[in-house]
C-alpha cells in the first residue's frame, strides 16, 4: 500500500460476524499519525468490535487492518507496549485506591511512581488520591480510566465512548486532556455516538450505521456536503430571524442590517453530523436501542 508510513492506523475491507449476525461490513479507513479520528454511530453500529479487532481482542472474519505498518493480527510486543485503551471503566479495581490503581499498572510496565503523581494532577484526581475507586463517580472514574491509558505515554489511544453519560464539565475536562495529548504527537481513536464532541474534537470521522461506513471526511466538509438549503439564518435584536440565500444577492440586504445595528447573530445552515446522519440511515442515534 502506498505512503503507509504516514498512517497508524489503516483498515482495508474489515468484515466480522458472529455466526449470522454480520457485525461489520467491509470497512474502509485511515487514520494519520497524531490526528483525532471519530468512529460515530450508535450502540450496536460495531464501534466497539472493531476497537477489539485493532487491538488484538478479537479477530476479524474478512479483511485487514495494520496499526503502525503491521498487521494487526502478527503485533510484536514492541508495538502493543505502544497502544493505550480505555473500555468502559475496564481494568479498574474497586477496592483499591485510585493511587493503588495506577501504582499496580505502572509496576507491570516498569514506569516510575513519579508518573502516577503527575497523570492524578493532570487527571484532577490527586486530591482524591486515598480514596477507593467504588467511592469515585462516574466522571472520576472515567478519568481514572484515561490517565490508566495514558500511564506509559502510549502513541495510539482507543477511547471507547470515553464520555458517555458525563456531565458537560467532566466532559470538557477529558476534551482537554485529548487535545493536551494530540499536541505531544499522540494518535487518538474515538468512538462516539455524541455528534458535538466529534465535531469539535475530530480531525476526520467516520459514520458507521450497521457495520458499515456511510460517510467519511473532516467534519465541517462532511458536514457542507449535505448543506442542500445553503441559506444565512439572520437573527434580529427585535428576535425576528430572517432566511437569505448564502450567495452575492444577499449582501446588499445584510449591509443593510449590519449598518442599522440590527443583527444579533447570523449563522450559514450547514447541518450538524447528527442531521447528516438522520439524512443517510433515515433514524437519530437513540433510535437504535
């Protein structure tokens, strides 16, 4: 394959099934090193069957994929000491504290004590250091998880609905803390069925609807794609809102309003990812239950 060196991650024809049930449907993708990839799509679309299948958990019935230039199904250990997940609290122990925790992982993989100071501070979790995991709420324990993930300074992160269920401010916590590790150089894998964080966080993102991918592309070109209105939705200080067609015909009315001081905000109609997504499957995420 050409130019392979600048992907981490490259997926080629991915199908799984379990017996009858085709859970993914030749999957094509991607991922650069050191962008932010969202997989979107709703519980049971097979987000997490393919984490599995990446990272070793699970093999696949049809297809191939490679992380870091090799298959994926023949990793040496020298390229899964590179890899981080984070699953749905998995790996954490309850009854120990939230040091403990990270002190039991660092131990296996030989990185100094120093480090769990560091992540807890980073994490927001040093103050809760002595506490027992079972005590924590559910955003501290995601970010338990994250920093679990990021103990030995992993190239490539698997974060499996790491926000699911969080309120705004823990969410935007983790975001940061996501944003912080793109900028060292790390490669993050996210799934998602949350259209806004993919939006704001994702260099590119798949749709995934039935194990298949329905769409692919940075968000805001995916996003104009779609934009088949393509109109300006002014919003007037007296709360009127006024639709003008997004092209040079509408300039001399907005020069108008702007003169008079009569606009409060003015925003282009592109869809949203979710809009998109209802466009191409016919149903919203929740629909899928």
């Amino acid at each position: 394959m050409s130019n392979e060196s600048a992907h981490t991650v490259t997926v080629r024809n991915l199908s799984h099934s379990f017996g009858e049930n085709r859970i993914l449907q030749e999957v094509n993708f991607e991922i650069r090193k050191g962008e932010i990839f969202g997989l979107l799509g709703p519980s049971g679309a097979g987000k997490t069957t393919l984490i599995k299948i990446l990272t070793g958990q699970l093999r696949q019935t049809g297809g191939y994929a490679e992380l870091f230039g090799r298959d994926t199904e023949k990793l040496r250990p020298q390229e899964q000491a590179k890899i981080g997940i984070m699953m749905d609290h998995l790996g954490l122990y309850e009854r120990l504290s939230v040091y403990d925790n990270l002190a039991f992982y660092a131990d296996i993989h030989r990185v100094h004590r120093s480090r769990v100071d560091s992540l807890l501070k980073e994490a927001g979790l040093y103050e809760a250091r002595r506490r027992a995991v079972l005590k924590l709420s559910k955003g501290m324990k995601s970010r338990l998880s994250l920093a679990r993930a990021l103990l030995s300074r992993r190239e490539l992160l698997f974060l499996d609905e790491p926000t699911s269920g969080l309120d705004p401010v823990t969410a935007k916590e983790i975001h940061t803390i996501l944003e912080e590790q793109k900028e060292k150089g790390t490669t993050i894998f996210l799934t998602t069925h949350n259209m806004f964080e993919a939006e704001s966080l994702c260099d590119h993102v798949a749709l995934l609807s039935e194990g298949r991918i329905i769409e692919y592309g940075r968000p805001a070109e995916v996003c104009r794609k779609y934009n088949h209105v393509n109109q300006l939705r002014i919003t007037l200080r007296n709360g009127e809102q006024v639709l003008l067609s997004n092209g040079r015909d509408s300039a001399v009315p907005v020069k108008e309003y702007l003169e008079k001081n009569m606009i409060q905000a003015i925003h282009s109609t592109e869809p949203t990812l979710e809009t998109v997504f209802i466009e191409l499957t016919g149903k919203g995420l929740n629909e899928y239950e």
